[in-house]
C-alpha cells in the first residue's frame, strides 16, 4: 500500500470538496469550515477562477472570492473549466456556457490548464493558512476526475499539480468520480486494513484491506450474508458536467476474511446540471437573459436555487420564474430527469452484466428538490431493485431502529448529517480511501 496519509480533492464543475485520510485506518473526512467556501455549504468550494487585470498588474481569485466577482471590465470570470479541461470536444461546451463565462473568457486548451493550476494553487494557499496546514503539509494528494475518454488523464493531472505546489500520491494520481463516489457511499469513510496471517514457507503478506469492517453494518453487508448469488449496487451521481455511474457487484464470499476486491463498473456521461441552467436561460426573454449574464456566479446560484423551485425572483426591475416562466422550469426539470434515467438505462444496457439490487442519487444535482424526486420516483419503478435515498428524512431513524437497542437522539442527527455530506461530498471521502492503496 503506497500512500499512508491522503487528501482527496473533488474537482466538481461547480464546486470542489476535500476531504483527509491521517492513517491506515482513520475515518475519511470532509474539511469543513473552509475559506474559500460557499456561505451556504462550508466544505463546499465554488470551482470559480477570476482573472483580474488592473494597473497594479494581474491577479488571479478562486472560489467564494471569485464566485462573488460580476463580469465587467477587466475581469474575466471562468466558471465551467472543467468542462473544458477534460471534455473531448472542449469547443463543444461554448453553447451551453452563455450565462456562466465572461464574454471574452474563452481560451484555448492551454489556457484551461493554466486556468486549472491558478485553481490548485489558490487551494492550496488557503488550505495551508487554515487549520488544516498541516495536514496538507503531510500528505499526499489525490484528485477526483470524470470517467470519460481523456488521454494520460493522470500525466496531465499530476502536472498540473506539480506546477500549483502539491504532492501528487504515489501510484494513482487521479481516481474517476464514478468509483470514488461508490466507494465513499459504502464505506462512509471508514477504512481498515490488516496483515493477513502468513502461511508456512511463504513471505508474509502486506498490509491489505479489510473491507468487511469497512462496510455499513447493516444494509449491504448484511444482504451479502443472506445472499446466494451476487448482489450489484448502482450508484448515480448528477454533477454539473457529468452524470456519472458506478456499478459494483460484490458475492457471498466477500462476508469473511478471504475475499477478492470487488471491480467498479463505471462510466461517466457529459449530462450535468449545467445544461439544466442553460436551457432555463434559454427559455428567457433577451432582456432577462443581459441581468442574468450581468450577475455574479454566486448571485445566479441564488436566485436558480428559488427559480428550481418555482418561486419568483427578481433581476433588476423584473420579475421572473412565475406564471409561464414557471411551467417553462417545470418542464425544463421533467425533460433533464427523464435524460438521466435515459443514460442510466443506457449505462446499464452496454455496461452491466450481474443484477441491480439497489440503486442511490447522489451529487450536487440531486439537490435540487423537483429533479431529486423525478428522478427517485423513476428509479422506483424498478421493482428488482430497492431506492436507498439518504435524502429521506426517515432513513437515520429507520436504520438505526433496526440495529435494535435504545437510539438516542443525537445519533440520528449525526447519521442525517452524514447522509447530507455523503450527497454532496461522497466522491471526496471515496477518494480518500484506503481502496485505492
């Protein structure tokens, strides 16, 4: 095993998370509290690069403080690089972009990558001078990408990297988000490892995984214990780029000691809530359409979160997202749901061969409440396979009552909380894990 201390980033197209692995077998977690967060989620950083030209020269803003920048002279606001980094077809995505990039914010490949290390190093300035100095200081970084068809993937990220100041991990320097986000729903950020016992004339075995302790303790493992064949989790997570999926399918043996590690079916889609934005944008009249591109990136994730909604907001002297406006976003919402269970279905067509026994949502896009519950209620006509929904606000009590015992109150909050995290923040804590060692 190759990396003993790790921090995980999740590079969202709209907001990054890290979390932190100090040991072998210490708890992945989330940092909270971070600088350049969101005011609305504190380990959420707002994937925003801003360049600001002035006289005294140039300076480059990341996260809260350039999500908070409105486009206008002399600064350039990049907000979905990502997508431009990392897609096949980076001219592709100019459309879809229209009120989340400065006018002038185009640039070519190697802009993106100089845009991309800006980024990287701002994170890591801010985290060195936070509370979290020296676990930064003492690890190893991993990063979280899209499973998509990008060559030398970790050559170009962990050149990246190098030139922001970090200390890319050994082995793999990039994990795809599919499988990190699999593997932190499994395990919530639990990680073990062990010495295997040696047999006689034989050198003795390394450090391994010991993932039957890493499990929930309810739930899956206790299906794989009931289970003759095999049991297949199908794990979906809508992003603002992609939407991404991760397939895994564990058997009975994996309930002892003498296991094999489960393969991660995964696969990456350029389906993201970003397109979601646009076709609301595009459903604007001219005159909305110039307040909206006149907003900073923090202004506009505000006022889409009550436009998702249906709730009226105000640009300027007008008011939009009622009456037509609101059957438009309606629409627009029913449309996007029923694309991602079209790529799932598709996904499960051309990728999974075993069962599908439970199915859950994850990502920043299942956040949004009428797309979450579209896309759940679709999900549930699958009679084969169970919903697990950490969003439910029953699902801490329900699993905790059925560990028996006296279940306090506090618990119930922390296991919601957790949910929450695992949401938004599932791939970080994936990342992180001892899995990938």
């Amino acid at each position: 095993m190759k990396n003993r201390r790790l921090v995980s980033i999740d590079l969202g197209s709209a907001y990054t998370k890290v979390a932190v692995r100090r040991d072998w077998n210490g708890e992945s977690d989330l940092l909270r509290d971070l600088p350049l967060a969101s005011d609305e989620v504190d380990f959420c950083v707002p994937s925003v690069v801003a360049r600001v030209d002035a006289r005294g020269g140039t300076r480059w803003v990341i996260g809260s403080a350039a999500a908070e920048q409105a486009p206008g002279d002399g600064v350039r606001i990049y907000r979905y690089w990502k997508a431009r980094l990392f897609s096949t077809d980076p001219r592709g995505h100019v459309r879809r972009d229209e009120m989340g990039q400065s006018p002038h914010a185009d640039a070519g490949d190697d802009d993106y990558e100089r845009i991309a290390v800006e980024f990287f190093r701002g994170l890591r300035e801010s985290l060195e001078q936070s509370p979290y100095g020296a676990d930064i200081a003492s690890s190893a970084v991993r990063v979280c990408v899209p499973r998509i068809d990008a060559p030398d993937m970790d050559a170009r990220v962990g050149g990246i990297l190098h030139a922001a100041g970090w200390r890319p991990a050994h082995g793999r320097v990039t994990v795809y988000e599919p499988e990190s986000n699999a593997c932190g729903m499994f395990t919530r950020g639990r990680n073990a490892t062990w010495y295997p016992p040696a047999a006689p004339f034989t050198p003795r075995a390394g450090r391994s995984l010991h993932l039957v302790k890493m499990l929930e303790p309810e739930g899956l493992l206790q299906a794989l214990r009931r289970m003759a064949g095999s049991f297949g989790v199908l794990v979906i997570d809508i992003g603002g780029f992609t939407t991404d999926f991760g397939y895994v399918e564990f058997d009975t043996s994996f309930s002892t000691d003498d296991w094999h590690r489960p393969a991660i079916i995964q696969q990456s889609y350029e389906l993201g809530i970003r397109e979601l934005d646009q076709a609301i944008y595009d459903s604007l009249d001219e005159d909305a359409q110039r307040e909206i591109r006149a907003l900073s990136p923090a202004e506009w994730d505000a006022l889409k979160v009550d436009l998702y909604r249906g709730v009226p907001v105000t640009l300027g002297s007008r008011r939009i997202g009622g009456g037509e406006d609101a059957g438009r976003t309606t629409e627009a919402l029913r449309a996007f749901a029923e694309r991602v269970i079209a790529v799932r279905d598709t996904f499960r067509r051309d990728y999974v061969r075993g069962p599908i026994n439970a199915q859950t949502l994850t990502g920043g896009g299942s956040m949004i409440a009428p797309l979450h519950q579209a896309v759940v209620q679709a999900l549930a006509t699958d009679e084969d396979a169970r919903v697990y929904d950490l969003l439910d606000e029953h699902e801490p009590r329900r699993t905790l009552d059925g560990r028996g015992g006296t279940v306090r109150e506090e618990e119930i909050q922390a296991r919601a909380r957790r949910n929450q995290e695992l949401v938004r923040g599932g791939s970080a804590i994936g990342g992180s894990s001892v899995f990938f060692e």
